[in-house]
C-alpha cells in the first residue's frame, strides 16, 4: 500500500512540473496578439504631414525600459560592467526622456538567430542590431523590424536623426516603410589594399599610395622574386569575391548575386558581374598567380585573411580603407611587430553598401515604439550615453590620454567590436586615433562622392526562389576560381563559362531584369 | 457487480496512468503541437502577422528545391548514398556483430567494443578535422606518406579540389563512424538467440558458417526488417555534419557532397525564409512517411509475422 501511494505521489509530481514547465507560454502568446493589434491599428495615419512637431515626452509615466542590442566578438563576457553601464545611462535618460535602457549583449555568430527568434517568441526587444550578418536585405521579406514612418514616428519622435541622417535615411527606407536608421555618421568608404609596409621596404617591393590591379600585380611578382617565403596572396576559402575590393563596383545581394552596377557616375546598368570582362581577367589572374606561387594555400584553409596578416605569413589583404580603420589596423600591426601601408584601388565614395554597413531598427514586436525612437534620437544628441555604449566605463574600462579630454586610452576590458551608434563629433576618440581623428574624417568625406542609386534597395519577395539557386551556385563555383585552382587557363576560361550558365540556369537574368526595373523606377522617383 | 469490478480496476490502473501523463505531456508538446507550424510550408511567413496571419501561397515554396539544376543532384545524392549505406550498414553491422559475439575474452571484448563504438560519439566537427589531417593538400598524412612517400609521385592528390573522390570518402567516414552503433543493435538480438540452437547445430556437425546461414541469420531477420524499415524513412534526410563538415564545405565537391539538407541550409542562410526551409523539411516528412508505409506493406505482404505495424 505504501509503495502504491509513492508511487502515486511520484507520478503526481513529475506531472505538476510538466504542467508548470509550460504555463508561461500560453500567456506569452495572448501578449503577442495584442501588440500585433496595436501595430497595425494605425495603419490608416496620414503620412504625408510635410511639417511635424516633436513629440511630447510625458514624464509622469513608468519609465519604459529599451531593450537594446549590443553585438560583440563570441567568447566575450561584458555582464561584469551591465548593471554599472545601465545604471549610469538611466542616470541620464531618465530625467530627460523618462526611459531606461536595457543592453542585451549578444555575440556575432548568434545575433541573426537571437532576433529572429526573440521576434518570433516575443520576447523582449526594442533597438535592433541591423548591420554585419543581420543585414537589412535578410530583415525586410519576414516584416521583422517595425515601419518607422508609422504615425510618423521617425519625424515626431527622431528629429535629430532625421537632421544628423536627412540625405542618406532613405537607404533604410522599403517600399515606402522606413525600416532602419543609418547608424554611422561618416559613411565615405575607399577601398583597396592593407599591406605589410615592413616586409615590402625590406624586400624592396615598391607599392605606390594610389594603384590598380597590374601595380598589385607586379607588386606581387616583385615580392615572389624577391625569394621571400612571405605568402603573395591569399583568399582562404574563396568565399568573398575580392574583387569587390580591387575594381569598386557596386553590388546587389550578397557576392553581386543580384546583379552589380559597374560606375554608378557614368551608367546604372545592372549587369551580371561574373558575365564580365573584369571578373574573367581576375580569374585568369588568381589562376597565374597560383602557377607562380603567389597563391600557396587552397580553399580548404579557413584562417582568416587577417589572423595570417598579423603573423607575417600573407603579404596583403584587399578591404576597405577609411580612416577609422587605418587608426584601428595600424594599432594592431604595430602590436605584431610591423609597419601597415595601403594602396588606395578605389576612390572613396558613399555607397548603399557603405551606409546600410551598420543600421538600427525597432523590433516588430517592441511594446513601445515611441519609447525605443526616443531613446535611439537621445543617444545621438547625448555623448555621455553614447560613450558608455561605446568604450564602457571610465576608470573601469578605459582612461583619458595625458593631457586630453577627449581622446581616451582603452585596456581592452570592453570591446564593443560590432556597435556603432553616437554622433561622433562630440564623442571620445579612441587611440591610437588623435584629436585630429574628426578631422581626418572630413578631409577624407570632402573627397568623396555620394553615388546616384544610394538610396536604393533591390526588394527581392518576388525572387526568393531564385536567390536560394543564385546563392547556391555562387558558393559552389567561386572558391575555386577566388583560390585561382584550375588546371590550366583554358580550364579557367570553361570553368568561368559554365558557372555564367549555371547562374543564368538558377534564373540571375530574371532576378536582374527585376531589379533593373526596380532601379529604373527609383531613379524615376528622384 | 460490474461497478464494483470497474472501482477495483481504477485503483489498480491509476497509478500507471499517472505515470503515463507526463510521457503523454511530452509526446503532445514535443510531437504533436508543432504540427501545427507545418502550415508554414505553405505561407509566405512574416513575422509581424505571426504563423496563423501569414499569407497562404501555395506551393511556392516547395518550387526551389526542383526549379534548377542542382535539384537533380542533390535528390539523386540524398537517396543514393542512402540506400547505398542502409545495404553497406546492414552487412557491415551485421557481420561486425557475429565476429565480435565470437570473441571469448572479456578484456578484449571490452578493449574492441570500446574501439569500436568511440568514433560514434565523437561530434561531426572532430571527425572533419581527423579527416582533414589525413587528407589535406599540403599537410596531410595521406599525401605525404602515401602519395609522396611510397609511390613517389612529386604531386600530392588534391582530395578537396576533385569531387570524385568523395562517394568513397563519405562511404568510409559514415561507416566508420557508425559501425559500432549498428553492431550493438545486432549484437543484442545475437545475444538473445538460445544457445542451445547451436549446440544442437554442433552435435549434428554443422560447421560455423553453415550455424551463420541457418540459424543466425532467420533469427535475426526481424531486426533487419525492422532497421531497415526505420531507415528507410530516413531517406530523404542527410546527416547534415557529414555532408557539410567533412568535406569543409567545399565548393568544387557540390556535385557529389550536396544533399537536400546542405542545399536549404546554403541557399536560405542569406534570406533568412522560414517558410521555404519548412517546405523542405515537410516533404523530406512526407517521402520519408510514404517510404515508410510502402516497405511495410511490402514487408506485410511477404511475410506478415515480420512487418512492423
């Protein structure tokens, strides 16, 4: 009898915590219906309002508390400095805002997965990462990030985002829903070559400031003469087309699989960029490289380009040059033991690319949409918020350099390696950076040009099936032809042939006939 | 007299039902109330309406795993290397089981079963890296002690730039590594057939193979029937790990290491479409299912004691 009543109690027992286990859903899902009634009941607003003022803050309320997305390097542990970090921000926004905010630190590799899901779960979250491997062009078909031209939140509630941001905001604006704000200020980006300036000058190789593809070329011959075991060149697993960085045209999609704008100056013709001239030369070239033994590794080396930089084993990789990175990359070559020069191979200019880099958005699913612009519009009027999210505490996480107020040295306790949000201007400068950091940026923003199709986001609904193949294909041709390891030219040549065919087969035609139409009408808006 | 009957019956059953519940909870959490995302695969799903709220569109989504080329590749990879190693795996087990039942001595019994079953618990991304030792273009043991070393060609082979290689590469690694699984399922259904079969079998002078052929094998047909049965609703489906981290991903081997599974995980991680990869996943279900049932029924009709249901 005993053993039977145990037994009872036992099975009673592990039922009630099953049963527990699942209560929380059931609420959680009755809140998601809700706000999803609250989001589209204001569909109807009237949008064209052509003067609007700033909103009202009522400061009686509870203050709402944003949730914001701070994405940094995986393996890092910031939650030491999250109390004091956000204790100091509501210090300050608080009384100015009536809101708090709440970081959620979240690392790279997670941070596509973690909004999706914290968007479909409903859970908390305001202030989206939108930038790195989240990009806007991955958010827009799934509806994930709220339409700030909804009651005409960005206007009423975002008004020093819309004066700091006004010609470039429309690059986070879809189909007439303002999806995301540009996070950066200074989006003027080069592109080109980061170079060992050290081992070049000791084996006499000559790298002009300002080059093009044959200067590469010859730079590397020279090198590979020079009988240095140096690695010439290197693309590791050949899943980024390099010549991105080497010819400067403009891309659709990631790897140009919607089809590139060769010069937007000059014509915005979408073409197939591996239909081209240009992307056949540089096959051919890769493909001599490698018979030269400028190319050593094969794609199935995963290191980064980077990783065998600092240690002296490659020579160069191609990436974008400003003056933020120059500062940073410099930093980190001097740590290692060298010297880093660039050669310049495209003009600076302001991209699409370039401005939806790094962008913030509102969660479909935030309580508080209003809150979360208030919040997004202070810490770009307020320094001090702004540079807690940046570079942490004082004291804690970084000190002033002598003899400055603004340039700060930091101790590499807090690295917010994927954020960028502030106006800089009145910001810290993080060194090895100077105080003449802002103005190095202007004089490199001065010699920029803003490209006429910046504005400009191919909205590919209607091509999903086709940017699955496209994507496919892509990933299946290119590292050979990155890593140039065909076996002859001829080979190189056939194999370029057929990965054309096989992205016209998965339907690139289509999807770039679309997405001129789609540019054609955009610069008919204009 | 039937009520009273019923009262007793309660007392006695309750306890087991109770015991049941959270077995049951769990098979409805887990099993059954997810059905209900299966009409994902028919949507165009957008977060903000939710799954109930997203648009119906048919079957939209299903139409990018047969619109290209690589269609044809990556089904005809799927099912073959399937069936292939549900034949390979079968004999292999089975074979690996008889020989290890044979084995007297503890210790060594020990020291094999050990062996054997280790490289099945090992996670995907260490073997593709054991893989990679023995097989990489210029470090890799295979190249230089075998390629270089004993046929002293100058060349080492590029294992990872020719796909086809793979089919014998992939075979080897998924053997390798799951062979001491599939024994164990053998060797417990070996460990339960009555000796003295073969002890009457020895005293009319039976030889072992002749043991084999006429007594191990029959009584181990239901379990074969059975494992294959539940493999062969498997498919459609691909160990992922195998085929996408053994051979580092590497483009150049598409043609022979891209499989259902691979192909949606490539293809979708750019844009990020729910309702496409529920599509794949849903007919991998569906072929899976009516495998499933065909092959029982086939079963059922040969012979009706050795069906599943």
């Amino acid at each position: 009898m005993k053993n039977k009543l145990l037994s009872v109690l036992l099975a009673c027992s592990l039922t009630v915590t099953m049963i527990a286990g699942c209560g929380s859903t059931g609420t959680e899902s009755k809140d998601s219906n809700e706000t999803s009634t609250d989001s589209t009941s204001a569909e109807g607003a009237d949008e064209d309002v052509a003067e609007v003022a700033p909103a009202e803050i009522d400061m009686d309320e509870e203050p709402y508390e944003v949730a914001i997305q701070l994405v940094t390097l995986p393996g890092t542990d910031y939650s030491a400095y999250e109390a004091e970090m956000e204790e100091k921000i509501n210090e300050i926004t608080v009384p100015a805002i009536n809101a708090k905010l709440d970081i959620q630190f979240v690392w790279i590799n997670e941070i596509a997965n973690k909004t999706s899901l914290a968007v479909a779960g409903n859970e908390k979250l305001d202030l989206v990462h939108v930038a790195t491997v989240s990009p806007l062009s991955s958010m827009v078909g799934a509806d994930m990030l709220y339409d700030m031209n909804e009651d005409d939140l960005l206007k009423t509630h975002g008004q020093t985002l819309v004066s700091l941001f006004s010609d470039i905001l429309e690059a986070g604006e879809v189909d007439g829903q303002q999806l995301a704000v540009p996070a950066k200020l200074y989006n003027a980006v080069a592109k080109g070559l980061d170079f060992n300036k050290t081992a070049a000058e000791n084996e006499g190789v000559d790298i002009p400031a300002t080059g093009n593809l044959e200067d590469l070329d010859r730079a590397l011959t020279d090198l590979k003469n020079s009988g240095s075991d140096i690695i010439g060149w290197y693309a590791g697993e050949g899943t980024n087309n390099y010549l991105y960085w080497l010819e400067g045209y403009e891309s659709f999609g990631t790897n140009a699989s919607y089809g590139a704008v060769l010069d937007s100056d000059k014509d915005t013709t979408v073409v197939n960029l591996y239909d081209t001239e240009d992307f056949l030369d540089y096959a051919l070239l890769t493909y001599k490289w490698r018979q030269e033994g400028i190319i050593r590794k094969d794609s199935t080396d995963n290191t980064s380009a980077q990783d065998y930089f600092n240690a002296q084993q490659i020579f160069c990789y191609p990436g974008d040059i400003t003056p933020q990175l120059n500062a940073n990359y410099s930093a980190t070559a001097k740590n290692n033991g060298f010297e880093l020069g660039t050669m310049q191979m495209v003009e600076p200019k302001i991209t699409n690319a370039s401005v939806t880099e790094y962008m913030w958005g509102i969660a479909v699913n935030s309580e508080r949409p209003d809150k979360a612009m208030d919040m997004l519009n202070f810490i770009y009027e307020n320094a001090d918020v702004a540079n807690i999210l940046m570079y942490g505490l004082e004291g804690t996480n970084y000190e002033f350099v002598e003899g400055s107020d603004k340039v700060i040295e930091t101790n590499g306790s807090y690295i917010a390696s994927f954020v960028q949000i502030g106006n800089p201007e009145n910001m810290l400068i993080q060194s090895p950076a100077g105080e003449d950091y802002y103005e190095q940026w202007e004089a490199f923003s001065a010699k920029a040009t803003t490209s006429p199709i910046v504005g400009y986001m191919f909205s590919d609904a209607d091509y999903q099936t086709e940017s699955a193949a496209i994507t496919n294909v892509i990933n299946q041709y290119m590292p050979t032809l990155m890593n140039g390891s065909c076996e002859s030219e001829d080979a190189t040549k056939a194999y370029v042939e057929e990965f054309v065919s096989a992205l016209e087969a998965a339907g690139m035609n289509d999807v770039i006939a679309g997405n001129q139409e789609q540019l054609d009408a955009y610069l008919a808006r204009q | 007299m039937g009520t009273k009957k019923q009262k007793i019956n309660w007392k006695h059953w309750m306890p087991f039902y109770l015991m049941f519940l959270p077995g049951a909870a769990y098979l409805l959490i887990n099993n059954y109330i997810p059905l209900y995302g299966l009409q994902l695969a028919f949507k165009s799903f957008s977060y903000k309406k939710g799954i109930g709220g997203s648009k119906w569109i048919g079957f939209k989504n299903f139409k990018f795993l047969f619109s290209t080329s690589d269609a044809f590749i990556m089904i005809r990879n799927t099912l073959l290397y399937n069936i292939l190693w549900i034949f390979i795996g079968m004999i292999f087990g089975i074979t690996v089981a008889i020989l290890f039942n044979e084995v007297k001595n503890a210790v060594a019994k020990k020291i094999y079963q050990t062996a054997i079953l280790l490289p099945y618990l090992m996670s995907m991304v260490v073997v593709a890296y054991l893989v990679y030792a023995y097989l990489a273009g210029d470090t890799g043991l295979v190249n230089n002690a075998i390629v270089k070393g004993i046929f002293g060609k100058s060349d080492g082979v590029q294992w990872y730039g020719d796909q086809k290689y793979w089919p014998f590469i992939l075979t080897f690694v998924q053997q390798w590594k799951q062979i001491g699984f599939g024994m164990l399922l053998y060797l417990a259904s070996l460990l339960g057939i009555d000796n003295s079969y073969y002890e009457a079998a020895m005293l009319d002078g039976a030889t072992k193979w002749q043991q084999i052929k006429l007594i191990t094998l029959p009584l181990l047909k239901p379990t074969i029937i059975m494992l294959v049965i539940l493999n062969l609703g498997q498919i459609f489906r691909s160990d992922f790990g195998l085929f996408y981290q053994v051979p580092m991903n590497q483009g150049a081997l598409f043609g022979t290491t891209q499989t259902i599974d691979t192909y949606v995980y490539r293809a979708l991680l750019e844009n990020n479409n729910v309702g496409m990869s529920a599509a794949a996943s849903f007919l991998q279900s569906i072929v899976g299912f009516i495998f499933i049932i065909t092959a029982n029924a086939i079963v059922r009709r040969l012979d009706e004691n050795s069906s599943l249901f």
